[in-house]
C-alpha cells in the first residue's frame, strides 16, 4: 500500500503506478515453480532466476534515486523483494522528490521521469517473467501508460546501443521494435523497450 499522501497522487505521479507494477510483479514472481527457475527469458542472457534475482536487486536503487543518493554506486541488494519494495515506496513517500534532479543518467532532471522509467523497467520485466514461465497476468492500463511515456520515448527508436554505453555506460533498452498502433498497451510498452511482443516465436 501506498505510505504518500492522496493529495499528492496524480496523472503526473508515478508513484501509483510503481505500486501497482510491484504488486503485479510480486504476483508473477509468486507464481513461478521451482522446475522453471532455469527458464530462458526474452532477456538476452537472464534465466528466470537471474531476472528476479536482477529485480531484487534493483529496489535499491529505486529507493537511494528517492532519498537523493546515487542508485548506479549500487550492485547488489542484502534486502528480500518483498523488503526491498517496501523500503523503495517509502523511500518515495514524500512528493518533493519527484521534482529534484536524480543521479540517473537516463532522466537526471527529476525523480518523476526517473521513477517513471523504473515502472517502466519493472513492467517489461514482469512481461519478461510471464513470458518464460507461461503466466497470463492482468496488465495495468495505466501502469502500461505511465511506461509508454516514461523518459525512454524521447529516445531514438534506434542505434540505442551506441548512445546508451556513451551517455550512461549501460544498454538498459535496445532497439524498439515496430508493433501496430492499436496493439494492446503491454505489446506497446515490450516493443518500445526492444522486445519482440511474439516471443518465443520469434526467438
């Protein structure tokens, strides 16, 4: 549950939206059985294991990106998921955050396209986990709108690689691919990221 106050929710916060999209990665990650823990995912080269074990580990950052601290100095998390979420959202509880200037290198102006763009991550993501563990979640509208509009948009569609290792070091998205524009927001939001929606189809 949500530890900010209601007033200062809204189309412009993230914050909702973040919640929800742990909450529906809690619900995949839950729903994954020991036998498929070595499972491909549409990741490059994560297993099932090493994406939750990445999403753990990403929490952290989350929460140093909200009390002002440098989320890339972090590798590893000590902390459970289900911790480590807990502590991410109060990190986040007060709303000036979301307009002070982060030490994310893909949305250094605020913490609001900073926290936008980690829905965004922890959406593919949990795309990622379905995927390869034969889930059907319920995706989000809005949790699905928030990621369509995170800070990765304003990025070329293409040659993501090249900029991204100069401007940040790391490839966190590759190349978008084409889907239809009235494919469901979820196809919408893995293209973008540089999944292919058709996975393992395609692989």
């Amino acid at each position: 549950m949500s530890s900010f106050d209601a007033h200062d929710a809204g189309m412009t916060d993230p914050r909702p939206a973040f919640i929800t999209a742990t909450d529906l990665a809690s619900t995949v990650i839950d729903g994954v059985r020991p036998n498929q823990r070595t499972n491909p995912t549409p990741c490059g080269d994560f297993d099932v294991a090493a994406m939750i074990e990445h999403l753990r580990n990403v929490m952290p950052r989350v929460a140093a990106a909200g009390r002002g601290g440098d989320p890339m100095a972090i590798e590893t998390s000590d902390l459970s998921w289900t911790d480590g979420v807990a502590d991410a959202i109060a990190a986040w509880a007060d709303g000036a955050a979301l307009d002070q200037p982060t030490k994310v290198p893909w949305a250094p102006d605020s913490g609001r396209e900073a926290l936008a763009g980690w829905v965004m991550e922890l959406t593919v993501h949990t795309w990622d986990l379905a995927q390869a563990t034969g889930q059907t979640p319920a995706w989000d509208a809005e949790v699905s709108q928030v990621a369509l509009d995170s800070p990765l948009r304003s990025f070329p569609r293409t040659g993501r690689r090249e900029l991204f290792l100069a401007t940040a070091g790391v490839v966190p998205f590759e190349d978008a691919v084409d889907v239809p524009g009235d494919a469901p927001l979820i196809e919408q939001v893995v293209a973008l990221s540089g999944r292919d929606p058709r996975w393992p189809a395609t692989s």
